[in-house]
C-alpha cells in the first residue's frame, strides 16, 4: 500500500513538473461578442446543475452549503478547479468554456465534475454538468473536433478508493443538453 501511495506521489509531483497543467485557450474575437468564451474569473461566480438536487451559486470559485445538522462541521462544498479549455463545442453560437469542480461534504470521497459553459444573450449558463468520479486527478486537458478529452488518473479495478494509480483518456461530447462520454 506504500509503494502505490508512493507512485501515486511520485506521479503528482512528474506532472506538475512535466507542465501538465491547467490550460486554456480561446479564439481571437473582439470583446462582447457572443463567441468570447467564459473566462475561468466568471465561471467562479456562476451557477451550476447537476452536482446537488437544486443549482448552486459560486461565490468566487466556492459554494458552501449549510452544515447537515446543527453544530457539524460536514457540510456540501463545490471549488471550481483551475483546470479548463474553452473553444467550440457545438452547443451554441459561440465557443464554450470546460471546467472542473471539487466536490466533498465532508467524508472521505472528493468527486470530481467537468461542466461546460456558454454563454446565452451575454449572460453565463450551465450547459451541461457530469460526474468524472471519485478522487480522480486530472492530468490534461484539450479540446478534439469538439470533444472534451481528458487525461486522468483515476482508481483502476484493483485500486484502494485512496491511491489511484489508472492513467486512462476519457472523452465527452455536448449531445441534447448532456454530457455524454464518447470513446
């Protein structure tokens, strides 16, 4: 269990210096028009579906829920991730932004959500939310003829919930309002 926590580490770490990080790119438009993607600053104080029952409002990249029960410390909270891409993935008008959120309340899982934004008359919306999994890390992100593809490290078949050790390629499309995953 050590050596899997250490080349879980070890991982981490040859990511972070192999400049595997966020990225973002977008399309040379002028300023207000439609086809300018959100920025990572607007999706922060957004609101987002499909995480809870009802919508949630970022304040700042954050939404904290009210505690589950008077005095607990366990309570719902979302963090918009600096992870995304923007461009055009055939949803709208305009390009889009994928972004990804932390979601953890209070136990020991912390799942991970890619969401697309766009914009609709200039306002921000929530194009489609889905649920990557359960202590899953991103490695990469980019855009491929309008799929969402993503490079994760995610808990493979043998894997302990704790040390994910699966480096795997993952692919998501807008389709009917959803995302959808693609191979």
């Amino acid at each position: 269990m050590l050596r899997t926590m250490l080349v879980t580490v070890l991982a981490v770490i040859a990511a972070s210096c192999n400049g595997t990080e966020a990225k973002s790119t977008s399309a040379d438009v002028s300023p207000g028009q439609e086809s300018v993607p959100p920025s990572i600053a607007e999706i922060g104080n957004a609101t987002i579906e499909g995480i809870y029952d009802d919508p949630i409002l970022l304040s700042e990249g954050v939404f904290e829920g009210e505690p589950f029960a008077e005095g607990s410390a366990s309570r719902p909270r979302v963090e918009l991730l600096d992870y995304h891409v923007s461009g055009e993935l055939g949803a709208s008008p305009g390009n889009e932004t994928a972004a990804f959120l932390s979601e953890n309340s209070g136990g020991s899982g912390t799942f991970l959500y890619l969401a697309v934004m766009g914009r609709d008359s200039g306002e921000i919306r929530n194009l489609g939310t889905v649920l990557i999994g359960d202590r899953v890390q991103v490695r990469g992100v980019r855009l491929e003829d309008g799929a969402i593809v993503v490079d994760v490290l995610q808990p493979g078949p043998d894997d302990p919930m704790c040390c994910p050790t699966e480096l795997a390629t993952r692919a998501w499309r807008l389709a009917g309002g959803e995302l959808v995953e693609v191979e």
